[in-house]
C-alpha cells in the first residue's frame, strides 16, 4: 500500500530530518520510521536511536513485528511522528 520510506517526508512535530541518522549500536543507516518508533516506544526527545533490529532484540521482539507497529501507528492513530 504505502511506498518505502525514503526519508525526504516532510517535517512535523519540530522532528529534524534533514540529518543522516545511524543505529547507536550497529550504525545501521536508519529509515524515518524506525526513529519514528524509537521515540514513540523509548523517548521522545531521543536524539540517538536504534534500527528495528538491535530495538527489538531490547525489547524482546522481532523487526517484523515493529513493522506492524509502524504500520499501526501511521494508519490508526495518524500519530505525526510518522509521516
Ligand atoms: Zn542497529
């Protein structure tokens, strides 16, 4: 349904995105959403993230699953950190 996230969306809630960002752990290059989610699920004034892979190991979850919770809440709340 949606395109891949390529990042360019356009900023809201003051979030910067102008800035490559990478995994505090495996310096993964990160896609919006997963920021998105870290600072929805961990902190909101993050300025540091995970990718899902290293946020779902902490969290004793899958990346598969963290997709679906990106999905939810880009679809069901309309939450504007994901854009
Ligand atoms: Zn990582």
């Amino acid at each position: 349904m949606d395109a891949e996230c390529t990042g360019a969306g356009s900023v809201r809630c003051g979030m910067e995105t102008d800035m490559d960002r990478y995994c505090k752990r495996c310096q993964k290059l990160l896609e919006g959403d997963e920021i998105a989610l870290y600072r929805k699920l961990i902190w909101r004034e993050a300025t540091e993230y995970l990718c899902l892979e290293c946020l779902s190991r902490d969290l004793s979850s899958t990346p598969e699953r963290l997709r679906d919770l990106i999905h939810y809440y880009r679809t069901k709340q309309k939450c504007c950190l994901f854009v």
